[in-house]
C-alpha cells in the first residue's frame, strides 16, 4: 500500500494552465472527491485510452509485479473535483492500498488531462529507488512530450517505461 507518502510527489503541469484563485473563507468546506473505482492495473475513468492499449499496459504492470513484487498503477481522471491533484493522488492511492503494505512499495501514474496535469506517487519503500529528481526527469522527458501532442498513450507508455526501468532489479535487466 501507498502509506505515508510525501505530500511534495511530483506534480507537473503539462502545458501552460491559467492560475485559478478561489476565496479562503474559513467556515468554506473542503470536498473530498469520489474515489474512483479500483477496476484493475489501469483506470481510464478519464476515457483517453484506447482499449488495445489498456489491454497491453495491463499485461506489462502484471508483468512488473511478477518480476518485482512492485505495483504500478495508471490512473486518469477527469475531474480533481477542485481538489490540488497531490491530495487527490494520494488520498485515492492510500484509499485503493496500492503495493505492499509492509514494503509500502507502490507507484501510481495520475492523469488529469482536464486539468492538463500528470503526478506519480511513489510509496515511502520505493523512496531510496525512485527520488523526485529521477521521477521529474521521466515525467519531462518522457510523459510531456507525448502530451503536448496529444499522444496521451505514448506519454503514459513512456512514463511506465521510466518507473519499470527504476525499478527493475539489476539481475533482471541483464537478463532481458
């Protein structure tokens, strides 16, 4: 399970947003947001995915935790229901108990294309592993740019292509 992750996890917006600013009236209530159903390795709630491709990285994420014991899951939403989409990731990674609850070893790739942001939540066992300099290094070069045209599959590919090259075991990739 994702438990006790960092609040800071790498959120970056994926193209140049407008700057939204709401009133900070005290008495105002913050609205929790739904939580998405947990329907497998990949929740395209966000309907962006082809299902050939959800088919495939389906079987790649099953592949991973075979080989790692590690969870990834993919995720797209397509509303934060006003929430900033770190709270929103982690409280729906905690909520699904992704990974390991004693390793606390699992990942999650969040896309908000409405939002046009993208965020990858890594479990505090995977922290040494995948650091936020490595994590915002895969997102920028390899998720973003497949964004911004509009290749939202090919942005997410090379994103977990990122995540399973971090945590793939030295053995199993010389043996690749």
């Amino acid at each position: 399970m994702i438990h006790a992750v960092r609040g800071h996890r790498l959120t970056i917006l994926f193209a140049v947003a407008p700057l939204v600013l709401t009133s900070g009236c005290a008495n105002e209530e913050v609205v929790t947001p739904p939580a998405l159903e947990l329907t497998g390795r990949v929740v395209d709630a966000a309907d962006i995915l082809d299902e050939q491709f959800e088919q495939d990285l389906t079987e790649r994420l099953a592949l991973l935790e075979q080989d790692t014991d590690v969870q990834l899951v993919v995720v797209t939403t397509p509303d934060l229901m006003g929430q900033m989409i770190d709270v929103y990731s982690l409280e729906l990674a905690n909520n699904w108990g992704i990974g390991d609850a004693e390793r606390n070893d699992g990942l999650m790739i969040l896309v908000a294309p409405n939002e046009r942001k993208v965020r990858i939540e890594v479990g505090l066992g995977l922290e040494d592993i995948i650091k936020d300099e490595e994590a915002a290094e895969i997102i920028q070069t390899g998720v973003l740019p497949n964004f911004r045209a509009g290749d939202f599959a090919g942005g997410i590919a090379k994103g977990v292509d990122g995540l399973i090259a971090e945590v793939t075991p030295v053995e199993l990739k010389e043996a690749a």
